[in-house]
C-alpha cells in the first residue's frame, strides 16, 4: 500500500485539483496512523481497512478528474 501511495502523491503534481486530492488523502491518513491508536491493536486494524479505502477513493477521484 505505501508504493501506491507514493504513486498517487506523485500525480499531485498533475495539477492544482489533483493536489488539493492529494492533500486530502495525506490529512486523512494522518488522522489515523498515530503513535495511540497505532498501539491498539483492534483499532489499527480498522485503520487499515479504512486507509485502503481512502487509498481506493482518491485513485478514483485521480482517475475521474483525468478522464472529465
């Protein structure tokens, strides 16, 4: 998952609206990935699931601002 996340951080590059998807995504993720809720392991799980998730949706948004 980190490779695809570096992937997409690179397409911010494409443009401001990608950016600010990106940016998005980066907030997100830190929301959830912190040293607390890292050390819980029922809660990390589910970070992880809600991370891929976030993942997934900014791909699409990449992917339809591309195509429209």
């Amino acid at each position: 998952m980190l490779e695809k996340i570096r992937l997409l951080r690179e397409r911010a590059k494409e443009s401001p609206e990608a950016a600010a998807i990106v940016d998005s995504m980066n907030s997100r993720l830190a929301a959830i990935f912190t040293v607390e809720r890292s050390s819980q392991y029922y809660i990390h799980a589910q970070d992880v699931k809600n991370a891929r998730a976030i993942v997934d949706e900014t791909l699409a948004a990449l992917n339809a601002l591309q195509g429209g």
